[in-house]
C-alpha cells in the first residue's frame, strides 16, 4: 500500500510518499513546501489568520494532486507546535478537513520529541550518548540519549519563525536585534545544566541542514558513524558562518542556499541556537541532519 505523511509545522509542510513491505519501506518522493502557517502567531495569544488558512489547504491539495492520492492510499497528517499554542487551532483543522479530507493529529511534545529521536539516531553506529537538536519555526527541541532511548530533552521557545518575527524588524537585521535574540536564547537555555565530553555527536536538524551546509561550501568532514549523516563539521567554522550570515541582506544569503532561499530567513537564528547550546554544554562539532520528524515514522 502507498502512504503518504504529511507533517504541517510552523514554517512549512513536509511530505513524503512510500511504500511499505514486510517492515522494509521505499520512498517514492519527499519533499517540503514553505508555507509559514505560523507567521504572526506569538506565544499562546496568537490566531491563525484567514490567509495563512487558505494558504495551508491551497499547499495540501497540491500536494495531494502532485502524488495523484486515491483510494490505494493510506494518509496521514500530524501538526506540531503551532497547532499547540493557536488560539484557533481546532477551527483550523477542521477548515482544512473539510477542504481536503486530511484530518490533522496533534502531537504533544513528548511525542513530537520520542518519534524524531527514533528517527534520528536509527542507524547512528555510536554506543555512547547523543545529542541532538531539532530546529522548528515555532519552537526548538534539545535531547540527548543513546540508542535505547531519550535520557533528557529541554523543550524551548526559540524557533526561527519566531524570534525573527519578534525580533528581527531590519533587512538586513541589526547588531542589537540579533543581541536580542542571543540574550533571549540564552535565558530559554539557563536550567540547562548537563555537561557532555568534547567528542559527543551533536545532531543539527531540522531538515535541508545537510543541502544547506554542502550548498554553502562549508568545511564538512567525514562522519563514519551515520550513513543518513555522512558530515560533521567543527563548531568554531560553523560560528565563523554564522557571524558572516546575520549581517547580510536577503538577496545576498540567498545565494548560499538558492535551492532553497526561504530556509535562509531563519537559518542564523537556528544556528544561534545550536551555538549557544554547545557553548554552554562543552559540545564542539555538529553533524547536520536532513532528518524530520516524518522519518520517525518509517
């Protein structure tokens, strides 16, 4: 049977189509389309708007159309964070059920965070602890654990969809809007206290962050320890990137990725987060991770 799953975040929806047999499954096609659902929605007293709706059912029946859906396949639709914290989340999955016939599930944060993992970490050949972090447009999940499972996670409310909308008024933005959102960062990550040897694997996802990172021609070395994660790089060149990025126009960080320019609006900010985390942690190389929750799933 086909299946296809559709994962509506904050930023974009995530899709992928394949088959599955005996436990073994196939991809037929993947991709992600930006979609922002999430922007202007600020904490829990925020709404989604009228527009963002439209725009959501208008991105999921194109989809639906570009796989050609029909009765031999299963689908199935979860959403994250902002369908957690949206005043009108429940209208809005309803909306989209009525015009397309995708009924969305909500997942909490618990389980948000225990499928990525599992999808995460499935071929890593590593016997020691792992961590990870997961960066969404409305939130950002740090975790670490082994192979068996989650040890510990910190859930944080510093998305890249977010704090750009809250802090980032400039094009390009200034010096004292990203010392906004450093400082904000940094208190979110206070009550992390945990400390991990220099040589723990430390994940960068969300997805793209490989294409991301091989586009930009970064320093990326061989990681021998994940086929679905064949680079890591040292986290003072990633810095060094970072610092470059925030300061540049949009036309000009597009060139960096221009396969997918929209992931470059938050990328800096995500990077922020993955910096300060490690700075704080003693964590000093990230692997970049293509993962999303939806490989959880396979």
């Amino acid at each position: 049977m086909k299946q296809l799953i559709l994962d509506i975040g904050t930023n974009s929806i995530k899709y992928f189509v394949f088959t599955s047999q005996n436990g073994k499954w196939d991809i037929i096609r993947k991709d992600k389309v930006e979609n922002r659902i999430g922007d202007g929605v600020n904490g829990t007293q925020g709404f989604i708007s009228e527009k963002s709706v439209i725009d959501c059912v208008n991105v999921i029946k194109g989809i639906l159309n570009l796989v050609q859906i029909d009765e031999s396949f299963e689908c199935k639709a979860f959403g994250t964070e902002i369908f957690r914290i949206a005043q009108n989340a429940s209208e809005v999955i309803e909306t989209i059920k009525q015009q397309t016939q995708v009924e969305i599930q909500i997942l909490s944060q618990k389980q948000e965070l225990e499928i990525y993992w599992n999808g995460l970490v499935r071929d890593f050949d590593y016997n020691g602890i792992i961590a990870a972090i997961d960066i969404g447009g409305g939130s950002v999940q740090f975790m670490y654990g082994d192979k068996k499972g989650l040890q510990g996670c910190h859930y944080l409310k510093t998305g890249a969809l977010f704090l750009r909308n809250r802090f980032i008024k400039s094009e390009p933005p200034t010096t004292e809007e990203y010392a906004q959102v450093e400082n904000y960062i940094r208190e979110q990550i206070k009550d992390i206290t945990v400390q991990f040897p220099p040589e723990t694997p430390y994940i960068h996802g969300s997805t793209s962050v490989i294409d991301f990172y091989t586009e930009a021609k970064l320093n990326l070395v061989s990681n021998t320890c994940s086929v679905t994660h064949p680079y890591k790089i040292d986290l003072k060149e990633t810095k060094m990137f970072y610092n470059t990025l925030k300061t540049l126009l949009r036309e000009e960080r597009i060139k960096y990725f221009p396969s997918e320019p929209g992931f470059t609006d938050g990328a800096s900010i995500g990077m922020a987060n993955v910096l300060l985390i490690a700075e704080k942690t003693g964590l000093t190389y990230e692997i970049p991770s293509n993962n999303s929750i939806i490989h959880g799933f396979l």
